[in-house]
C-alpha cells in the first residue's frame, strides 16, 4: 500500500508541472494567457474540388502571438448548380458554380 501511494505521488508531482508548462506560452512563458478560437475555411482546390480545413488557433493575451493547430483538412467534390445569365436580348451566359467555395467553371456564351 505505501509503494502504491509512493507511485501515485509521483505521478502527481511528475504530471502537474509538465501539465503547467504546457499552459504556458511558448513565446513569453506566461501562463494560461490564452484566448482560444475554433475556425473553418473553405478553399477552391482545383475545377473538381475544394477543400475544408478546420482549425483552432490560440492568441496569448500577454505578448500576442498566435499558434495555430490544424485539426482536420478535407477535400471534398464540389456542389455545382447551373446559373443563365442574360447578357443582351439575344446572348445568355452560361456557367456552373459551387454552392459551398468561391469556384466558378468557365462560362460560355450562346446566342439566341
């Protein structure tokens, strides 16, 4: 029983300053000066496409440097809809963009 308080003390005495430094900003050494933020970002990848990256990033409130953490980085197809657009009475528009990122095929022009 004693040896199994003695390990059980160590751990303790072991794990909590590791677990304090952690905390602590790798920059400036303050500890638990942390302002965490969760993000998502959603990148055009090719003309098949895109990808989703989420992240968290952690800003010291002390001497303000930022460190990033990806958490997951995706590729997914994209979400395509077909879109007209009238340019004169007589030509249209045509073109196909994703409902989810920024990309937007080349478009063709047809007369009517």
């Amino acid at each position: 029983m004693k040896r199994f308080i003695a390990v059980c003390l160590l751990v303790i005495c072991v794990a909590l300053p590791i677990i304090g430094v952690a905390a602590n900003c790798f920059y400036c050494g303050a500890p638990g000066a942390y302002l965490s933020t969760n993000n998502t970002t959603i990148e055009s990848y090719n003309s098949s496409t895109h990808t989703i990256l989420k992240y968290d990033y952690t800003v010291c409130n002390v001497c303000q440097t930022i460190h990033i953490r990806v958490k997951t980085r995706t590729a997914v197809p994209h979400s395509l809809q077909h879109s007209k657009q009238w340019v004169t009475s007589t030509l249209t528009y045509e073109y196909d963009y994703c409902t989810v990122c920024d990309y937007k095929s080349p478009g063709i022009t047809i007369h009517h």
